[in-house]
C-alpha cells in the first residue's frame, strides 16, 4: 500500500520546494550534532508553525541513522490499538518513504497484540510530520509506523519489549522517534507546571512512572502511550540518561498565553 499524505497544506508545506525552504530556515544554525547516539527521541508533531523550532532542535541534538521506528497516538480512534503498517511506503511531498517490512515484521512477531493494520495510518498526522524532517536531514532512510491507541499500561510495556528485542536483533542502528505533544489548551504557566511532572518521569526513563502521573494528574500529553512503550524499549537497549534539549509553547508562536499546546524535545542515550 501507498500511503497518501492526509496533513500536508495545512501542518507542513505541501509543495517540495516551499516545504525546502521551510526545513533549511528551522534548521538554520543547528548543524548537525556530533555528539552521543540516541536510543529514542520524542519530539513534538504540531504543525511546523508551532513546534517545528523544538522539532528541529531535538532532531539537530543526535546523529541520525537511516532506519526507524515512530510511535505516535492516535488522534481519531481509526483502526486497531497498536497498528503497525507493516508494508508498503508513505508519498510524501519529497517522494516516498519506504517501510522497514523486516524490522516491521520482527516486531509484529514479539508483540501480540499488535496488528497489521493500515487504517489506523490513513488519517493520522502525528507520524507524518515527522517524516519531511528525516528525508531533509537524512535522505533514504526505512521506517515503522506504529499507531498506538491504547493506555493499557500492561500492554505497552509488553510493545516496549518487543521493540526492543526487534531493535537488538536489527543489525543496524534504530532510532525510535516518539511523536507527542504535551499539555493542551491551559494557560501557559499551568501547562508548563504540569508538563513538568510528565518530563521529569521522562528523564528518569521511568514508563510505569510516567503512565501513573500523567493519568492521576490528568496531564493531556497525547502521545503518554507511545512514550510509555518507548520509555520502556530505552530502558531495555540500556538507555542511562534523558535530557531536556527544549521546551515551548504554541502562546510563543501565537501570542496567546491563555489557552497553550506544550511542546518538548527530549533525546534518550
């Protein structure tokens, strides 16, 4: 199956070159790091507008492989719990972007719960801004899209494992990108105040911790199943350290401070 675009001309630029344009003026001073290799990054997925400046400072923060796993949530409720798209390719703006069916597979293997299954992808657009970033900044790369649409702590830390005993066993380096914005629509300082209970469980790389506070503090991260399961696929791979690379809000875009999305930028090592 070929994917089609369901977000572009409105998050992002649908034309190529305008889109270029857009991607070297967010990348513009940010080179690329030289620094450790990441194990998993979250980075934000609101349109480029907003959180494009923490996207791209969280993507300048590592050196990029070629192959990848995205985990992202799932906005309409489409499709399957956990929907990996196990085949195929997503056109994009800059040309298509190939599935990883091996490692696609592999993972689909290790996690029972999983499914194949392209409907949950077909809207979604949490996966698909992230994916202009990886063809500007890498070129050819393969990847799984993983729609993730269940807060069942059990069963995402079991999808954490299989990620990881997917990974381990790829032969390559993988990096998993967790799509995920944080708070929505709270007055700036609220949203930043709880958002920081939420990061700080995401620096301890601590998935049961960051499910428990999230759901008892009524944090409206939309991506907490995604980084559930990456936090625990990190954990596995031998992760040691999460840092805080930005954090911000659409009010700083916007001006309006009253009713704000968060957005952070984390690299996982």
């Amino acid at each position: 199956m070929i994917r089609k675009p369901a977000v572009a001309g409105s998050f992002y630029p649908a034309d190529p070159e305008t889109l270029r344009a857009e991607l070297d003026g967010l990348m513009r001073g940010r080179g690329s790091s030289e620094g450790p290799a990441a194990i998993a990054l979250m980075v934000p997925h609101a349109g480029y507008m907003y959180s494009g400046p923490v996207a791209a400072d969280t993507y300048a923060a590592t050196r990029l492989p070629r192959r990848f796993v995205i985990l992202g949530p799932n906005h309409t409720g489409r499709g399957e719990p956990i929907a990996v798209m196990a085949e195929g390719a997503w056109a994009m703006p800059f040309g298509e972007a190939p599935i990883d069916e091996p490692l696609a597979a592999a993972i689909l293997a290790g996690c029972p719960d999983s499914r194949r299954d392209d409907v949950a992808h077909q809207r979604e657009h949490s996966l698909e801004v992230q994916i202009p970033f990886l063809q500007h900044l890498v070129g050819d790369f393969r990847f799984v899209p993983i729609c993730v649409g269940t807060q069942n702590r059990r069963t995402l830390l079991d999808l954490g494992r299989a990620l990881a005993e997917a990974i381990g066993a790829a032969g390559d380096r993988v990096l998993i990108l967790i799509s995920s914005d944080m708070s929505h629509y709270l007055p700036a300082p609220v949203a930043e105040r709880q958002d920081r209970k939420a990061i700080d469980r995401l620096l301890a790389i601590d998935p049961e911790g960051l499910h428990e506070v999230v759901v008892n503090e009524e944090i409206s991260m939309c991506g907490i199943a995604p980084a559930v399961a990456g936090l625990e696929a990190s954990r596995r791979l031998g992760a040691r350290e999460a840092r805080l690379i930005r954090y911000s809000n659409s009010g700083e875009r916007s001006g309006n401070l009253l009713s704000v999305v968060g957005y952070a930028g984390v690299a996982i090592t």
